[in-house]
C-alpha cells in the first residue's frame, strides 16, 4: 500500500479593501516611503475597517472561495486549524466561531499560535491527521487582522503590518504528492524581542496597561531581523538538505513575507533563482499567518502538478520552520 501523504487540494485568499499606502503612514508617524520601501520591500498593506469586524471575518470569504473552489460543502470539513497571532477574542477558539459563520457543523478545530511560523506548524499538523487515516478534509487557515494590535505611532511596527487570511484543503494522496517533509523549530528566550507584553495572564488589562500603549505589538527590529536573516534561511536549507533536493529541484521558494531582505537571505541561502521567489509584500506587508497561504492563492495558476515547493517562516517568540511539499494539481 502506497503511503498517504497529505495533498493541498484547494487554496483561496482574501485581503480587505482599504489600501493603507506608505504615502498615508508619512501623516501619521515619523518615515517615508523611500524608508519603508528600501528597508523593507512593502510599498502599501491592506487593512479591514468598519466595527465588529474581527479575524474570523477575514477568514470567511476566503474559505467559502475554497469551498465553491473544490465544489464541497461546509459539512464535509472535519477538521479546521486556524492559525492566528490576533483571535476575535481569548475564547473561544477562532476555528470554533468561523466553524458556526460558514456552517462547518462536523468540524472541530482549534486556534494554532506560533506568530508569523503559525501557518507551517499548522500546515505539518494537519498533515498528521491525513496520513494517519483519521481525517480525509482538514481546513488550515492562516490570517491575522494584525491592525487591532498595532500602534499607528509606533515606527518600527506599523509599517510592516497589514491584515489579510488564507486558506488551504488537505485531503489524503497515495501518489506522492502533498506535504513531504518539515523541519519545525522554536526558541522562547527570543520573546523578548517580539511580544505583546499586556492583555494575557502574566500581565492583564488595567488602565495602566492601557495607558502604557502595553496591548500592541512590540518589536526590536535589529534583534529580530538578526535571528530571522540566519534561521528562516538554514531551515529552509536544511529540509532541502534532508530530502536532497538542490535548488534547480526547486520550482518555488515561498517564504513568509516579513522584510524583502530576509527574503533575498533566504533564496541565496538555497541557492534559488529570483524568478522562483514568491514576493507579494509590497503590496500586503506581513499579514503575518496569512502570507504563506496568500502567496500560495495568489501564484496557484502558475503552479504544475509535481512542483517542488518550499515554505520557510519565521516568528516571534521565536518559531521558525520550513515544508517542503509536492503540488497535488
């Protein structure tokens, strides 16, 4: 009997429409888009405006894309991963609440938190429930309305952040295609560097905390960028190393979409040529779960059954990992 791979078999997206633009940040804090662009690579990210809407509601239209996609129902889901750094709320689970809006009633789920690595952890465990027989449709989603949590006078994190959700169907495959192989890593002393310091149960809300602008995102940008320059680029390396693939067996590198220049470190790491990098953040900045999902909505046409893929992320906390896959379509 052939082994079961787990195979992405449907992949959708979706961004909101306003379209917030360097030109615009130049009004509210202290940069420019010369800055932004050089520093980064992002020119403009998409944020989801208008009250009550939270990140299941990014999650929604791109899920139901990917049904009317693959032509199922909702009742065939059995299993939902949502992988998210900004849930509608502490509980319950995100997965549960965009389970009830799309009207997943067989589906259990669960919320995967690992920053912007949480879509490749979801993505490996997923895949554990496929090739063990237990499930036969499993629904990963990676999004983030990464707006709620940061400060818009902030420098070093509001020009890199943007809202936006992906989605992709895991279904079982004894051709050989489907998700091969990762390499999943993470190391808490780096929590210092990139965290939300209030709002959990080391340190509740209280007015000061809230006065303290302690519920946005906090990041040090030297530190992170360090770390993520070396470890998304050897983890992808290394789970190409494991399966030896050499970068001409490579059709597309897809990496988490953070900063152009972890990007570029990242493909000269693996040797891949530029026209096999996926790059969409200038226009999206890092949605942080929901890049890797949306690259792979975005660039799915391009796609050919038997393209070696492999995704590479990197997180707060910190995470890092890297999938490599073979595409199923």
């Amino acid at each position: 009997m052939n082994k079961i791979h787990a195979a992405i078999t449907a992949v959708n997206g979706y961004v909101p429409d306003y379209v917030l633009t360097n030109h615009e940040l130049e009004t509210m804090v202290d940069t420019n888009d010369e800055w932004i662009t050089s520093r980064t690579g992002i020119k403009e990210r998409r944020i989801l405006k208008g009250e009550g809407l939270a990140t299941s509601d990014l999650a929604v239209p791109a899920v139901e894309g990917l049904l009317k996609k693959r032509g199922i129902s909702a009742e065939e889901i059995e299993l939902i991963i949502f992988c998210t750094t900004t849930p509608d709320m502490p509980f319950p689970a995100t997965a549960n609440i965009l389970a009830d809006k799309i009207g997943a009633k067989n589906a259990w789920g669960y919320d995967l938190q690992a920053a912007c690595s949480g879509f490749v952890f979801g993505l490996a465990t997923g895949a554990q429930f496929i090739e063990s027989g237990k499930h036969t449709k499993v629904l990963v989603v990676g999004g983030d309305k990464m707006s709620a949590i940061i400060n818009y006078k902030d420098r070093a994190t509001c020009i890199i952040f943007g809202d936006g959700c992906g989605a992709v169907l895991l279904e079982p495959d004894t051709e050989g295609y489907g998700v091969i192989d990762s390499v999943l890593k993470s190391d808490g002393s780096g929590r210092a560097f990139l965290h939300q310091k209030a709002g959990g149960s080391l340190k509740p809300a209280t007015h000061e905390t809230i006065d303290a602008n302690e519920h946005f995102a906090y990041q040090e940008g030297q530190a992170v960028f360090k770390f993520a320059v070396t470890n998304m680029a050897d983890v992808a390396a290394e789970v190409m190393e494991r399966n030896g693939l050499e970068s001409e067996d490579i059709a597309w590198l897809v990496p988490h979409q953070a900063n152009k220049r972890i990007i570029d470190a990242t493909a000269n790491r693996t040797g891949v040529s530029a026209d096999k990098v996926i790059i969409n953040i200038e226009r999206y900045g890092n949605t942080t779960n929901g890049t890797i999902p949306l690259c792979l909505w975005e660039w799915e046409s391009k796609f050919k059954k038997g393209d070696n893929l492999i995704l590479a992320a990197f997180g707060g906390g910190f995470t890092w990992g890297s999938v490599y896959l073979k595409w199923a379509y």
